[in-house]
C-alpha cells in the first residue's frame, strides 16, 4: 500500500545493484509498479494476492508464486517482471506492517463517514511521506529510472492487467514523481502514521531493495 512515487524510487534502488542486467531494468520496473495497474480498490486486492485481516490486510505470497508458475511464461523478460513484481508486494507488506496497520487503526474510529473518507486520509498520508521520502533518492537518479519507464514492453503484461490502464498508470507514475521532484523536502507531516514508523519504513525497504 505504499505510493507510486514510493515503488518508482524503490524499485530504483534495486535497479542501481549490478544484480539487474540492463537489458532487464524495464522489465523489473514495470512489475514492481504492475499491482496497482488496475481501476478499482476490488481488483488490486486479486493483483495483490491480499486477504483482508480486520480493516487491515495481509498478502499471500504462496498464491503470487503459483499464479505466476502457472501462466507459464518462461521468457527472460517475464522472470524479471516478476522479479519486480514480488518487490512490489514485499514493500506493500512491509509498508502494512511498519506504517500502515497502525495508521489505519488510529483512523479508524476517527473517521465515521466510511470507507471512502479513511481512503482519502489514507492517501494524504502517502503523500505527505513522498514528500519527506524525496530527498533520500538522487533526482538524476530518479530520472533515469523515469527513462527506463518509457523502455517497458507492455507485452510481457499477464493477462490479469489490461494494457491501456497499465498506459494510464505508468503516465501518473511520471508526473506524480515530477511533481514530488519538484516540490521542496519537508518535514514529515503525517496526521496518523508517525515520524519514527515512516523512518523505520523507509530505511527496512531501503535495505531490501539493496539487498537481492
């Protein structure tokens, strides 16, 4: 349930390890961004293999790994992507079990309008953490890997994502980076997720991203 902006600069992190040959970069991008390429919160709860655990939820990653065996796509590009795509679900996964649980939590009975008003203060959080995120990856950096955005093959694609919402996102992808690029660094101003799990957050995902 991290951002966009979050996957874009994180999955770069793992793109600046020798690990990745540059031929592949595209496609390991484009899975590490491919859960969150549908148009509803019902769908990527199917791309994200997740289970609802309370008002929480919790990821099936038995479920990933068998779905993908089984499509049985056994090309260098499809492995990466789902190199990528497993990364994806590994920073969702940390990113409920440092920050997002609780903030949920503390919503939660703070918010009695629905489902529709904790999801908006939900993503204002994510916002205001891509803010504070920002000055920690290199804007050359992120550049590049905006670059390698525009080498992907929406072929390698599985049949679960539809091609011309996978278009949109990535387009969003890249003016939501530009403008967080843009923005000045702030201190952390989050509402339900405190400073000391947005930082414990970052530095964990950091050090997996680095670490494949």
């Amino acid at each position: 349930m991290a951002s966009h902006v979050l996957h874009l600069f994180l999955a770069f992190r793992a793109l600046s390890e020798d690990a990745i040959p540059e031929a592949q970069r595209p496609a390991f991008m484009l899975g590490a961004l491919a859960p969150d390429m549908v148009a509803s919160h019902r769908e990527k709860r199917r791309t994200h293999y997740s289970v609802h655990v309370g008002i929480t939820w919790g990821y099936r990653f038995r479920s990933f790994e068998r779905a993908f065996l089984d499509y049985g796509d056994r090309s260098i590009a499809y492995r990466w992507f789902r190199d990528g795509y497993r990364h994806h679900l590994r920073m969702d996964d940390l990113w409920m079990r440092t920050c997002g649980h609780r903030a949920l939590l503390r919503m939660a009975p703070r918010l009695p309008a629905g489902r529709d008003e904790v999801l908006a203060a939900y993503y204002a959080e994510m916002s205001a953490l891509d803010s504070y995120a920002c000055p920690r990856f290199p804007p050359e950096s992120i550049e590049r890997a905006m670059r390698c955005l525009q080498r992907v093959d929406l072929r390698v694609l599985p049949p679960w994502i539809v091609r011309e919402q996978a278009t949109q996102v990535l387009a969003q992808v890249v003016q939501r980076a530009q403008k967080t690029l843009a923005g000045q660094a702030r201190a952390f101003e989050g509402r339900y997720i405190r400073r000391s799990e947005a930082e414990r957050f970052l530095c964990r995902a950091t050090a997996v991203s680095t670490s494949r």
